[in-house]
C-alpha cells in the first residue's frame, strides 16, 4: 500500500507547479520512503501462502491503539472485545530489537493483525511479552534503556520534527499552509483527496481571475 502511495505521490510530483504545492509533496514523499525502507523483507511466497491459508476469514489491520510507558517498559493497549475468550495460543507476538508483530487469530470469525516497524529505540526481545485481559491485549516492550520514549517509532519523530521546524517562522502568511501541511501528511486517503481538490480548484479560479489565492 505504502509503495503505491509513493508512485502516486511521484506522479503528483511531475505535474504540480507551485513551490509550496510541490514542498508537500515532496513531506510525504520522504515519509512514505522511510516507510517503506523500515518494512520487514517480504516472507518467501509459500510461507506467505500457508499462513494465509491456515489462517481462514477476514484480515483486519488494527490501527487505533493507546500507549504509555515506565521506567523499564513501553506498553501499547489494543481494545478487542472478547479476546480474552481465545485460546493463549491464538494471539501471537513476535518481536525484534526495533519492531513487534501482533497476529489475533480467529477472533469473531476474523483475524487482527497490527506492525510496529523503525521502534524509536531498541527493545530486548527476551524481556519483551503480551497479556491478554478483559477486550484488551497489552503488549509489553521492554526497554533495553531506562530512559523516557517521545513516542513510539523514528518516523513519528521525524514527523514531530518537520512540523516543529514548519511551525517556526515569522511569516504570518506561512500559517494556513503549515496547517495544510500537517492535514495533509497526518490524514487519511480521503483527507488528501479533499485538499488536492481545494488546490486544484484554487489554481482553477486563480488562472481565471476570480481570486488572488496563492496556493
């Protein structure tokens, strides 16, 4: 999916003629290339294919989460209701020194999947677990350093950091676009239709006269 965000994005990249238009552009270009370039290697064909098979139903890809941490551990919270109702064996979680993979099987006739790629820092597999509670699986990341997390992954970092330094200018008139900007590298597909609409049509009333709009 990413892959295919990034060959529109290009796509994107050869026709605008706006700076601004085109510096957005080029965020989430290198967001989307980072993204792709934290991805685990693909799994061999056959692998990929038994595991398909074996698991059966709907694949849901988990998105919404909730986190926090202590000294010694990083703990992200995923609500599914009646989880807690499956066998252990069911709800699987691998780790690696910077990424976790959550796999729910047959949940309500579907299965969860939720992928951590590019942790912020590295964590100790071996220290590293899930529990399963009431419509809750609480995975359990366990730091190789005592020391406070920011958030999550490097790309969050990277995003936080773009956006801070977008936000620190002078220029009054730089505001709308900086809020354009973070609208359009945090929403959804549906977000950046709606803003590539707005400039495309912006552009439009511009070339005819209608308003001094500069976007």
């Amino acid at each position: 999916q990413a892959q295919k965000d990034l060959e529109e994005v290009k796509e994107l990249l050869t026709k605008v003629t706006r700076k601004r238009v085109r510096d957005v552009l080029m965020t989430e270009k290198l967001k989307l290339e980072l993204e792709i370039k934290n991805q685990p290697p693909p799994k061999p064909k056959d692998v990929a294919e038994d595991e398909k098979s074996s698991l059966g139903g709907y694949t849901v890809k988990i998105n919404n989460y909730g986190w926090d941490q202590s000294d010694k551990f990083i703990k992200i919270y995923i609500s599914l209701n009646g989880v807690q109702k499956l066998p252990a064996e069911n709800v699987q979680v691998n780790f690696t020194e910077r990424s976790f993979d959550l796999l729910v099987k047959n949940l309500n006739g579907k299965n969860y999947t939720m992928t951590f790629n590019n942790l912020l820092k590295p964590i100790s597999v071996e220290g590293s677990s899930r529990k399963i509670k009431t419509d809750t699986v609480l995975v359990m990341c366990r730091k190789k350093r005592e020391e406070k997390w920011d958030c999550l992954t490097q790309v969050e970092k990277e995003s936080k950091e773009k956006e801070k330094a977008a936000y620190d200018t002078s220029d009054p008139s730089e505001g709308l676009m900086n809020l354009l900007k973070k609208m359009y590298a945090e929403g959804d597909d549906e977000m950046k239709r709606t803003i590539n609409k707005a400039w495309v049509e912006s552009r439009e009333k511009q070339s005819k006269g209608d308003i001094p709009m500069d976007i």
